[in-house]
C-alpha cells in the first residue's frame, strides 16, 4: 500500500475552495473583458531554450525540467556525465521545462503568431506557472498568475486603463482597502542624475529596493558608502515619499529633479497616465521607490498591495519596450498587470472575505425506501430541466443519514417524499439555512426554489 | 536572436479558439453541475509514486517525469549512471511527473481528504494532462479532460445519472448524432464462460478489442485458433452485434448467456440502470463487444462516440470497485465518465458546429484627435459601468486603419466621435456585422446596443 501524497509545495483544490478561487478569477475575467482583453493559453510545457536566460541566473535554476522520454542518457553530454556535473548536463538530457511565468510565453506567443495578431493586442492569461522555490507560507511550487497585456502600441490610454482595472477589481472582490503604486523607470533614472549617483543605475534600484527590508537608515547608509553626500541623500529621502497620484505631487518632483531628457519625458508621462484615467482618488499613489523589474520595464512600474494584510504586493506590472525582441520581433511596445490568484485569495481568507453562499444552491430528494426513490427521480429531471441542481440521495438509507449527508454536503435545500407526499403530489421541502419546512407541491416546487 | 517554437504535441490557444474551447468546456460545467458534481483540482505534478505502476508498463514510459533540482546527479543511483542505464537512472533522479490522467490523482485525493469528504462524493474536474504519446493528428502530449465521478456508492442511480448527462451534454453542444455504447463487464464474462473461452478473460477482451481494425472475421480466426469451436463463435457474433438498449434486448441477451453468477448480476445490473433512466432512446446502445479499461473497471462500461465523425470515442467510462485501495482506501465503488474535450474540439470544427457569435460582443470608438479620443474615454466608461465590453482605439491613427482594427479584431460595433458628434453629444454606431450605421444619441447608446 502506498501513502497518498503531494509533492512539497502544491495543493489541492476542493469544492469549496474552488467556490472561492473562481469567485476571483471571474471577477478577474470580467473586469479584464470589460476593458476589451481576450483570453489565450500556451502550454505547460515550453522549450527551455524559450525559458533558459530570461530570468536571471536564479531564475534558471528554479525551473522545472523536464527529462527527455525514450534512453536519454544516450545523447547525454559524455563529459557531463562523466564528471557529474549535474548542471552541465541538463540542456543534453532535458529540452522542456515548466513555465515560469506568462510573460515570456506571451512574447513567445506574438512572435510566433505575428501574422495573425492584429495590433494592438489586447489578450488575458489565466494559468498556472511553477518554481522550484523553498516553499514557505504564502509562497507555492504551482501558483496562478492573471495577466493582462496591450502590445503593439505605445499609447498611455493603457496604463490608465490598467489603473481602473485596478479599482474595479478590488472593489468587486471587497479588498476596498487596496493601493496602487505608480513609478517611472525614466524618473528614476532623472533622480539618478540629481542625486549624482555614479554607479551604476542597477546599483541604486537594489539599495532602493531594500527600503522595506532596511529602513531609510540602512539605504542611506549603502549610499553614503557609494559616495553620495548628505544633501542628496535629503533630497533622496525627499522624493522617495510615497505621495498621492495627483497633478501637484506631479509639479513638485519636476522641480525636485535636474533638467535631463529622462525627466521630460517620465513627468510628461505620468502627467499625461493621470490626464487619461478616470480615477484620481486616495487608492492611488506616486511611488518612486518603487524599483520592480527594472531589468525590462521601460516606462510606467505598477505595484498593487493590500493594506492591513500581512502579504505583499499582490500584482504588479509596467510598460516594457522590447519584450519581443529576444524572439526576433523588435520595436513593439507593451504594458501589461499581473494578479496573483493564491495571494489574493490567501489575503481574502485572511480578512473573512469569502461569502457563505459563494457554492451553488442545490437541493437533496430524501426519501424512505426504492418506490419514493424512484419517485425521487422524475422530480429530480424536472427539476435540472429548470436549471436548477439536484442529487437523489442514491442508497437507500435511514432519513437521518440523508439529513445529515445533505448538511456536510451544503445542500440548501432538502425534499423529502414519503407515501403521502407521493399520493399528494407533494414534497415536505426544507431549507436547510433557515430550518424552516413546508409541504410544496410538486408544480410549485420550482417555484418555492426561487 | 532565438526562434519561437513550441515543444512538439503542444499548442497555443489563440482567442477565438479559446472562445469555441470554453463553450465546450462551460457546457459541460454547467451539466454536471446540474447532477451536484462539484469542481476540485489537484496539482500538474504529482510524486513518481503516486503515479508508476498504474498504467501498465507503457504508461509508465509515457509519463514525463521531471528532473530533481540542485545537484541531481550527487544522490543519482551510481551503478545506473555508470552502465548508463536510463530507465533505472530515473527513479534516483526523479522524484516527480506531470499527471497522466485525472483518474489516479482523484483516487489519491480522495484518500488523503477521506475525512472531510461526505460521501457519496461527487466531483469533476476539468484540467489538461501529458503523456509523451508520439503526436499525430487529432493526439496531443498536452490535452484535457473533463471528469465527473461519484464516489462511495454502489448505487445504480449514478449510471443513469451518466446516461442523461451525456444527453444533455451532447444535445447542448449540437452533436445530436450521438451513440452512447453500454456494457457491462460481469456480462462479459459470462459471455466467455458461454462460449467455454478456456484462456484467459483478458485474451477474450483483446480479441473482441480489435474488432475495429481487423473486423469479424480476423477476430474469430484469433478465437478458433484458441480452440472455440465453430458454433460457439457464432454465438459469440450474435451477442456481438450492437443493439437498442431496451428490455427485449437485455431479455434476449439472458436467453442467450449460461446461468452463471456473473449473468445474474450484470443482466439485473443494466435492467436496473435501464429502469433508472430517463432516456431509453435511439442515441442508447447495448455494445457487449465494448472491452474498453477492463483493468480496473468492475460494473458497468460507457464509451460515447460521434457517428459521421472522423473520431473515434469522445468519452469513456464505467464503474470501479476498488479504485482507491491502492492508496489504502479499501471497499469504496465509484463511477464515473471523462469527456475528451480537444477531441469533441476537432469532431465540432471539422462538422461545422461553431457558431461566429461565439466570441464577446465589443464595441470599438474611433477618432480623429486627441479632442476625439478623450471625449471617447468618457464614453467607453459609461459603457463598462454598464457592463458592455468597449476599447477606445489607443493610437491617432487615420480613421480607416481604425475601422481596418475593428475589422480584424472581431469588434461587432464601431462608434465614431468626431467634432460635429462631441457638439451634438452623438456618436456615429456602425454595427460591423450588418454594415448599418446610424447617428445615436450618447444617452441611447447603452440602448442601441442591447
């Protein structure tokens, strides 16, 4: 006998919490087709040599490989082999991995089906993607990414349309309490030249990014050692204050910064980002700390958190100019969100989110021996003919049995039918939330359900 | 600069694909649940263990198994690695695979949930799986299926449950030239014992397997030269032969079968399924020659084909008594069918059932200016609050090359805003699908469209 287990890090899904993971992805869906996306999906599986390198060195080796079927070891790397080298010998026994993301299977995507793609695209992808990271609390092997991206244009009408997908989908999902953070990599890279930083502009983003972690006194102190001195340190720690969207913050960090190309044209940006969108309200901010994914963003950084929740961002996005070029499509501007479904619904279990009556409503015909079962039956078909869900308890049972089999099951409603019921044409129908129990008859039944 | 290209059995689902997959899929979804199966989902990777053994010694080599992290080849079985022995490699450097089917991952789900489930448990599951098949037209290495089961009951209701299912399933889905096969594996048996088959219950099912590829006659060659003799073949045809499934055929079949244990059960087990049934219809065959997973399955079989189609079965099924015990759940019976859906896919392209509206109906607004596109902005918010799909073209670009967008991008409405619209508060509405265009209020918009 074998014991039943998962490997570490992935989960199964039950009704119930299928209930409330579907709740959020379709209201993810919805928003997303309101705004005009449509959905696509790639494959499980992609050619490493489509993964390998676009994800860092760590990246590389948090993807899952795949081993290649059939007597892999014969076109295996002899001297590999050999020696043990267990990395060296992975591109000659494994050629597929598991994808990591969406991102790049999209770019992929429109590469590969540039003929048939009229740009701008606007598509969604609802999937899930897998890393081989140490789980942890929050953290899985297998998890579900919601991707919406524009490509093939360079309009800002985007970006604010991402900014009201933002409040339409946290205010539907109940998360009111939600903040989006807005950033610029051209701003950044003006706040680079004020402050005279003379590293490299990956430099500053690392210390920036360890905001969180350290504390403006330990970023201040990482930049001290590079040589920044104290007024530009002040004036850092100025324009890294997290300030409202709005056109005053907007004048205030142009004054802040020296006149460079960047700054002209991360300002007219974010200027022209607040001019499109609808919404200009207390959920969303200027954030110039924000400093994620700067290895392919090139203008607009999203990031979306919940406040009060003890989990971090929960989607984050930008405008990335060359996402395609690495397949050999160049020149096509793209920007794009992505929601983490398991952190959303990590975030909505925790603040009680989740509605009782998420499940469906669904009604259980109880009854007391094979003739009110058969009975049971017929009313049973009448019933899903009306679109409504209904199970015959299939043994024949003690009443209670059923009863309670109806309760564990989250049966709403219970029907029972006895050798009256049957000679009345009637059912004793109980909901079970209310306790409350009435004779119906069987052409009201449909009635009474609704 | 690399190329994009996909590992081979693979695909991409483009939107309009993704449109015609979900009509089938939600199909579905919305028929099981009307029988109260509700969804679960268990992970792409199950542990090795979960899944070698349990599809016989082909299965296990179609398995794709995934490669160890970190530095693999330090606890790799040396011997193995040393004479380069593959397949006894694999064990010692993978401990996980992608899921073969949605059978065995339900069995170990529900051993491992056996506390919190009620049972009689009804789930489906509707999720894609892998197998390193070699690809050919209409087989994928990446596929779905969409399952529905009843566990923990013996009950016979469940059977015709399936029967109406596949019913409605298929009349939904425009596939009305549908044929549900039955049969029942104890009547199998008794056929065997009939024709005093003295090899093995497996090589009479081989045989009757092939039926399809090699026809009558290359069968009864196979049983002669098996030692049956010349009447008990033709015995063996006549019960063959498939038929309505009503009472006068069952009754015939019992005159035709020995006494035997197996005939009493299996007779009395499709009369009672008959009986149960709302359908006893043309669509509903008895096919005793059905000899489909007999491995595991114990009761009744199920196999539902498309006539006219190039396919050959969409979807199997039947009971099992012991599915779980492998896990350590013993004495559990169940029963269940799975859908093919990229093969009710191709059989629904290749008739034709496809409807053009199948897609999201969307409005695009275009315009002349910046004045234009902002006034649009307005516009399409007013239309998204109201639940309609609307994309302001994102680009100033000439009207035409708009049009030519919404064209090819399957907008059914177009909305043009120019000067003379903005002072009247009109749009000009173009429906793309009849070429009528109109001047319609802002305010009627909303209306015009529905």
């Amino acid at each position: 006998m074998q014991k039943a287990s998962l490997p570490k890090g992935t989960r199964d899904f039950s009704p119930q919490v299928m209930a409330r993971r579907n709740f959020i992805v379709d209201t993810i869906k919805s928003v997303y087709t309101l705004y005009g996306f449509e959905p696509i999906e790639t494959p499980a599986m992609e050619n490493l040599s489509t993964l390998t390198g676009k994800y860092g060195q760590e990246g590389d080796t948090l993807l899952f490989k795949i081993l290649n079927s059939g007597d892999y070891l014969k076109k295996a790397d002899q001297d590999a082999l050999n020696t043990k080298d267990s990395n060296r010998l992975i591109s000659s026994i494994s050629d597929k991995g598991l994808r990591y993301d969406l991102t790049v299977p999209f770019a992929r995507y429109v590469v590969q089906n540039q003929t048939e793609i009229s740009f701008p695209f606007r598509r969604y992808q609802i999937q899930p993607v897998w890393r081989a990271d140490r789980p942890q609390k929050g953290r899985y092997r297998e998890f579900w990414q919601c991707d919406a991206d524009v490509i093939g244009t360079i309009s800002l009408i985007c970006e604010a349309d991402f900014i009201d997908i933002y409040h339409k989908v946290f205010t539907t999902l109940g998360l009111t309490n939600y903040q989006v953070r807005i950033n610029h990599r051209k701003v950044l890279e003006a706040i680079a030249k004020t402050i005279r930083f003379e590293s490299s502009f990956t430099d500053l983003t690392i210390a920036i990014d360890k905001l969180d972690k350290i504390g403006w006194d330990g970023v201040s102190k990482e930049l001290i050692s590079k040589g920044i001195d104290a007024s530009n340190i002040a004036k850092l720690k100025t324009l890294l204050t997290v300030q409202p969207f709005n056109e005053s913050t907007i004048n205030q960090i142009e004054s802040q910064l020296i006149d460079c190309p960047e700054k002209t044209t991360g300002i007219q940006e974010l200027r022209q980002v607040l001019a499109y969108s609808n919404l200009q309200n207390i959920h969303i901010a200027l954030d110039l700390s924000l400093a994620r994914g700067l290895d392919y963003y090139t203008g607009c950084i999203f990031e979306a958190i919940i406040e009060d929740s003890p989990i971090g961002s929960v989607s984050g996005g930008g405008r990335y100019d060359d996402l395609t070029g690495i397949f050999g499509l160049k020149d096509v501007s793209g920007v794009g969100i992505s929601f983490g479904l398991d952190r959303l619904y990590d975030i909505m279990l925790h603040l009680d989110l989740f509605k009782e009556s998420i499940q469906q409503t669904k009604l259980l015909f109880c009854h007391f021996d094979s003739e009110g079962q058969s009975h049971c039956l017929t009313l049973a078909n009448a019933l899903r003919n009306s679109g409504l869900t209904s199970v015959v308890y299939p043994d024949n049972k003690k009443i209670n049995k059923q009863f309670d089999y109806a309760n564990k099951s989250g049966f709403k409603w219970v029907a029972v039918v006895g050798d009256n019921e049957i000679s009345n044409h009637t059912v004793q129908l109980k909901n079970m939330e209310t306790g409350k129990q009435e004779e119906v008859s069987q052409d009201s039944l449909i009635e009474a359900l609704s």
